[in-house]
C-alpha cells in the first residue's frame, strides 16, 4: 500500500510510493526499486546523462545498480508483517478527460486520459493500460513519449509504418519501407541525424537574427536621432518664421505712418493756399480717410489671400476728382502717395509669391534617395503558398521561388494562378514601403496588383490592375493594361520597387552592387486598393526576396 506524501515510510521507494521490491542503491546515496528507476531513466531523454530523480545528482554513465540486500531482507520482513497490500484507491479526478486531453486507445468501456504514447506500438495508454509497459520484459526496447494527439502524423501514409527516416532529396520524413520503395537512392539519414544537423542551423539562424536585431536597433537610434533633428529644424524654421513676419508688420505700420504724415502736410498746404475749395477738400479728404482706413486695416490682416483678393478693388478706385476751375493746381500734389503704395503693392505681392514657393517647397514629399533612406521604409514580405502556380517551388522560409519542371501537388485554391508562372505574396501593402529582390536566369517580372478572381487567369501587366517590370538578360519593360511602356537597358541583378500608396507613386530601381539607386520607371496614379507583390519567373528563372543592407 502506498504511503501518504506527507509521512513517507523510510523503507517506501520515492517513485512509487510503495514499500521497495529488489531495492538499489545509486552513489548519491537514495534507493529505489530496480523497476522504477530503470523506468524512470527509459523516460528521461537523459542524451548520455542520467540523473538521481529525489536529489539529480548526475552520473555521466549509466550506473551499474546491484541488489541492496539489507534493505531487500528489512522491505521483506515489513511486507509479511504487514500483509497483502491493498489495491490503491482509485482517483478519478486524475484520470477523467479534460478538454485537450487524449485518450486511452485500450479502454474499452468509459475512456481514461492518456498519460504515454508509445513511438513502437503507435498507442497512447493511461497509468493502468501502460503499466506492462514497465513491468514486462517484452517492452523493454519500446519508446515512451510524452502523449500525443497526433500519433498519426509520425506513422507513415503509405507503409503504416514509423517516420524515423528524413529524406534529403524531398525534404520530408519516411519510413524505412519508403527508403526501399519511392525514395531508393535518395540522401536519406535517420531523423535523430537530421534533427542534428538542423539544431546547428538553429544557431546559425539565431546568430543571423541577433545580427538584425543589432542592425534595426541601429538603425532605429539612427531614425530617432532624426527626428530629434528635424523637430530642432522645423522649431528653428518657425521661429524664423514668427520672427520675419513681425519685422513685415513693423516695417508696414512705419510706412503707414510716413504716409499719413505726408498727407498731413500736403493737406494743410491745400487748405492755406484754397480756402474756397475746404468743403470740397474735406469730402475729397474724408474719401481719401475711409480709403486710407481701409488700406490701414488690410496691411494689418494676417491672411495674404484676403489681402491681395482686396488691393486690386482698392485701386481701382478712381482717385479724388479734383476740379480745374480753380486757380489752384492741386493735380499731382498726392502722387507720392500713390508711388509709394505702388511700391508696397509690389513688394508684397513678392512676399506673398515668395511665401507661396516655400510652403510648396514645404508640402513636397520627395522621394528617398539613397539606398539606406529606402532601406527605412523595408517591409517583410512573404510568398503566399495558395496562389503560387504548379510548377513554381517556395522555398527558404516562403522567400524564395524558383520554376521547377515537377508540378508541385499544391491544393486546390480559389487565388492560385493556373496559367501562368506566378505567384503572390501574403501581405497587401497600403503606405509607404520597399522592397528588393534578386533575380537570376532568362526572364523574370517583378510586379505588383490587385488581388481578385479576375486576376487568377491574368499575366502581370496585361490587366488595368496590376504594375509589371520584366527583367531578362537583354533589357527590361515596363508593363500595364497590355500597354509596352519604356524599354531600358539591362539592370543589375538586385531589383528595388519603392511604393507610396497614398501619394500614388509605384518606382522601381536598378540596385549596384555598391549600393548606388538607378530609377528605371515611375509611375504616378491613383491606387484604390491595396497591392500585392507579386512574381513570375519562366523556365531556369528564381526570385529571392531580399533585406536591404
């Protein structure tokens, strides 16, 4: 009978929790029964190091365990003394089903949780069904692993046979039947070799993601240092700003009040020289005041579209209409008044043309210009399997694709092209982003389009819907609704295509090997939906999917 957890029996084995049967020793000092251990380390992937279960103290070889006699001759006298051991009760909180769990392949009636698979039996047994599995000598050489839902997928389709084989050639696991069949002559190894060999590409693979991660952190201090600087420069920029506005106002109202000064004079020179013409004068005059109000008020307004919309009314105005039937000459006497603002009109239609540049100039977006300013604005695109034609092959990571003569057994899809060699890639692109491939072989296209079912039986280009750069040894065209555009001489074999779908603008760029950007066509139009990567590649042809250095 086992003991409880809480007061342990000095002679119970600590795996079982019943009175020890043919007792060990290890080195470390703790005993248990020859069964449970031997068990305990057939479960443990213990990869040439074997463990003590209560203290893990570590043996580098598996130790040889010898019958610990005293404790055998003690555990035989307890055993007799305290009779047959009772049946252990039964606990069925441990044992029911749960959500997720598997269940027992041997129960026959209610089915029991699953607590070990067998890689040898292809079955999953709970704690009663799998005890033979320790107890009998038949079972010694069967694998038990952590239970498993899915013990189907480790047994071979075809065979019904263990997957314990990986085939190079293919890139998929096989049973040893299937080494002798179908797959008789490939690069086969063992599936614990190849889980091997791809654990060391694991590190590789990290190494080159903590390489990016250092890469992008860089480059996002590099962009945050940026923005700093053009928040400093657009500051300054206002500030500069602010400062020539208020300097145009001070310099207006000054002239302002010359101008009234000079008309003062001129006016009490009339008045002195005509006393007969002051009733005239003072309507002529009190005209000239409301025009001049008005001027005053439009020299002080802030918005240079009211302000030049009003100069031309103001002018127009007929000046004051001063009679000849006096001896009096008067004509003329303002006509400094008039050249002045003249004057000003025309300085401030300069300012204003002036202004109107630089918030153009403001307003621009221009497009990046070198390699590493595009490489801000890199996207992470993958190829999307449903869509890719038969006889196209996805490959690193879905970055690569590549024309094969073996059509690929791809499912049925309703966005897989069937006529011709393309494929799409998973991501629809709406902002600004960059991309870059590499290209080899005698022709490939580099496009992007809409995605739809009209599309599924089109080529890149030959529809309104979609942008297409072929590229071939030769030259390379540019392509749209069945239209040849601009002929180029042959780029280089990396390929950037830069988009802004709001402004729509779609560019690609031939990419030196230095690094140097060479525009070979842009388009400018107005983009409705998302775009989609795409590419097609012909007989000998592939299409990697770059970062940007």
């Amino acid at each position: 009978m086992a003991q409880s957890c809480k007061d342990p029996h000095p002679l119970s084995c600590s795996i079982c929790l019943d009175i020890l049967k043919s007792p060990v020793t290890l080195h470390c000092g703790h005993s248990y029964c020859l069964d449970c251990v031997n068990g305990y380390w057939g479960l443990e992937d213990c990869r040439g190091v074997y463990s003590c279960p209560q203290c893990r103290h570590t043996f580098k070889t598996r130790p040889v365990l010898n019958k610990n006699t005293v404790l055998a001759d003690l555990a035989g006298e307890m055993s007799a003394a305290a009779g047959p051991p009772a049946a252990p009760p039964e606990s069925p909180e441990r044992d029911e089903m749960g959500p997720g769990d598997v269940e027992c392949d041997f129960c026959t009636g209610k089915k029991l949780k699953a607590v070990k698979s067998c890689l040898v039996c292809l079955a999953s047994y709970c704690a009663t069904h799998l005890q033979p599995h320790y107890e009998s000598a038949a079972f010694k050489r069967h694998k038990l692993v952590e239970v498993s839902a899915s013990m189907q997928d480790k047994i071979c389709p075809k065979h019904d046979k263990l997957l314990e084989v990986y085939c190079r050639s293919d890139g998929q696991c096989i049973c040893l039947l299937c080494v002798m069949d179908e797959h008789k002559g490939h690069d086969t190894v063992s599936a614990a070799g190849e889980r091997k060999e791809k654990q060391k590409q694991f590190g590789k693979k990290k190494q080159k993601y903590l390489q990016g991660i250092q890469e992008k952190e860089k480059q996002l201090r590099q962009l945050r240092q940026k923005v700093k600087e053009l928040q400093g420069s657009g500051d300054a920029a206002v500030d500069q700003n602010e400062k020539a506005y208020a300097e145009i106002v001070l310099m207006a109202d000054k002239r302002r009040r010359s101008v009234n000064e000079l008309i003062r004079v001129q006016e009490k020179a009339a008045v002195s020289r005509a006393v007969a013409l002051v009733d005239r004068l003072e309507r002529e005059i009190s005209e000239m005041r409301k025009a001049e109000d008005e001027l005053k008020q439009l020299s002080l307004t802030e918005d240079h579209i009211h302000f030049l919309q009003s100069c031309q009314s103001i002018f127009d105005c007929p000046g004051p209409d001063v009679s000849s039937d006096f001896n009096i000459d008067l004509h003329g006497s303002f006509d400094f008044v008039t050249k002045a603002i003249s004057d000003l009109r025309g300085k401030m239609e300069n300012i204003a043309k002036a202004i109107a540049e630089l918030s153009e100039e403001i307003q621009a977006d221009p497009d990046p210009k070198t390699r590493q300013e595009f490489s801000l604005y890199s996207c992470q695109l993958r190829l999307d399997r449903n869509t890719a034609f038969e006889n196209i092959l996805l490959s690193e990571g879905n970055s690569k694709v590549t024309w094969i003569k073996k059509a690929q057994m791809y499912p049925d899809h309703p966005e897989r092209f069937t006529k011709y060699d393309q494929v799409l890639c998973t991501e629809g692109l709406t902002g600004v982003c960059y991309w870059e491939v590499e290209w080899q072989g005698p022709r490939v296209e580099v496009a992007v389009c809409y995605k739809g079912a009209e599309l599924v039986e089109s080529a890149f280009g030959y529809t309104d819907q979609s942008w297409c750069m072929s590229l071939s040894k030769s030259c390379c065209v540019f392509w749209h609704d069945s239209v040849k555009g601009a002929m180029f001489s042959p780029c280089s074999s990396t390929v950037g295509v830069y988009l802004n779908h709001k402004a729509g603008s779609l560019s690609f760029y031939s990419v030196s090997s230095s690094g140097q950007m060479k525009l070979l066509h842009r388009v400018q139009t107005t983009f409705s939906q998302p775009l989609y990567p795409g590419f097609a590649v012909s007989k000998g042809s592939s299409v990697r999917i770059v970062t940007p250095k």
